[in-house]
C-alpha cells in the first residue's frame, strides 16, 4: 500500500478553509463545520486496520499565511505483524508560511508484536508561527502480553525555523538488542507521549508558559505517570511523558494543548 494525503489552506473573509486536497485510498479527509475561532478542523481518516510491511504513508500539509489548521485522526494507528525484516513507513512534511498555527494531535501509534515501522516529520515554519504536536507510543497490546515484541521503532521529528534547524528528536528502538525497560528509558512503562509547542512570534518568550505547565498538570496526573518537561532553542516546550494506559496520556495531551491555547490566544 502507497497512499498519500496532501492539503493546503487558504483564508476567507476571515476564516481558513480547505484550499488543494488530495487522497489517495485508503486515506481520505473530512472537514467539521466551522467554529466561530476561523479555525478549520479537520479529520485525518483511513479504511485501512493497519500498516503492513511494504506500507509507506506520506502526509504532506501546507498552511497559507494567516491561516489555522487543527488536524486530528479518526483512531489509532496500527503497525500490524510482519514477517523478519519487513517494514512500514509513515512520513510528514509539514510547511507554515507566516502568521499560521497548526495543532496536530494524531490518536495513539501501536507497535504490534514483530511490527516495523519508520517514521520521518519535518517541519518548516516561517515567522509568527504556532505549532502543537504531540505523538503517542504504544510499545504493544498490553493485555496480549507482548509489551516490547515489536522489532523496531524509528521516529525522528525535525522542526526548522527559517532553514535553521531548532530541534531534532531521535526515537531508536530495538528491544532485541536494547533494554527499553531500564532507567533513562521508558523505566518499566508501556507508553510514551511527547508534546512539542514551538512559537517564532518574536514577542512570545516562553518561560512564563513553562512554568504554568510546571504547576498546573503534575497534581492532576501524578498517578501512574511519569512527567517532564523543558525548553528547547528558547521557542520550543518539550514535553515527555510516560504512562501504562494510553487514555491516561490522551487525557495529559489534552490538557496540556487547552493550557497552551489559552496562554497562546
């Protein structure tokens, strides 16, 4: 399977809709009703009950100046079983022109006992930029009894400002030839979250909004999660967090992401 899914933005009186789009099966696009922010939502969905080897999914977004995109997906995302030395692929290629924010908060990444997957987002955002991302890993079905029976995960996230690259996230697992349940790694926890909130407003400096973070989410998500957080190039709050149940980390996201919004407007 090679599918694709392109989409750009444009604005309108205001509002930003849904300017080129294209679908290839078993992927395709459903936008929501507008809302009075001008924000477009949309959905990110698929047919498909998950990636095989041979599988290469490529998502490619272009936000207009001035535009807001939230993008979501309809359900987890599955790296199914394959046969030794079998792959999937997934790759984002992610634009923002000038004045633009993007929230993109796909559902959790599964990796099945025997699975495979490489995954590449690069992201290039121009001046007065706000990006929200945030990914979630599942090392396994935890009730099938195969946490860290996958293969092998690589995932690497590049966000540039102006060609200048300001963060650089390097996931390598391998549980086969490394320990992922050791101190320094995910110490006994089955999933990992990560929220990356960049701002290249030069007026937004974000100490103040780290701090917030620090005081407002570890009370309510102290139990059975592990959580940090810091600053990255002076325009970036990285936040890493650790859980066993992937609804606790949902929950944590969520959270996060109204904090920052509220903070952000």
């Amino acid at each position: 399977m090679q599918s694709k899914l392109t989409l750009s933005t444009r604005t309108r009186h205001g509002r930003t809709v849904l300017g080129d789009c294209f679908a290839s099966p078993p992927l395709k696009l459903l936008t929501l009703p507008p809302q009075p922010d001008g924000m477009l939502r949309a959905i990110q969905m698929s047919s498909s009950p998950g990636l095989l080897a041979g599988d290469c999914i490529r998502i490619n977004l272009a936000l207009a100046e001035e535009s807001a995109l939230h993008l979501s997906t309809q359900a987890f995302t599955r790296v199914l079983a394959m046969h030794e030395g079998g792959m999937a692929e997934q790759h984002h290629r992610i634009s923002q022109a000038a004045g633009s924010r993007l929230i993109y908060l796909p559902h959790p990444l599964v990796l099945h006992r025997g699975s495979s997957l490489k995954q590449t987002t690069r992201i290039d955002l121009a001046d007065n930029c706000t990006l929200l991302y945030g990914e979630i890993t599942a090392a396994g079905r935890v009730l099938n009894h195969e946490c860290f029976a996958f293969s092998r995960y690589s995932s690497q996230l590049y966000i540039h400002h102006r060609h200048k690259l300001l963060l650089h996230d390097n996931i390598q697992w391998q549980p086969a030839r490394h320990l992922l349940q050791t101190l320094g790694q995910m110490e006994g926890y089955s999933h990992q979250a990560s929220l990356f909130y960049a701002d290249t407003r030069a007026q937004a400096p974000l100490k103040p909004l780290l701090d917030k973070l620090h005081q407002s989410l570890p009370p309510r998500f102290s139990e059975g999660l592990l959580l940090g957080m810091s600053l990255a190039a002076g325009n970036i709050i990285c936040l890493r967090a650790l859980a066993h149940e992937a609804e606790i980390l949902t929950h944590l996201l969520a959270e996060a992401a109204a904090l920052i919004q509220t903070d952000a407007v």
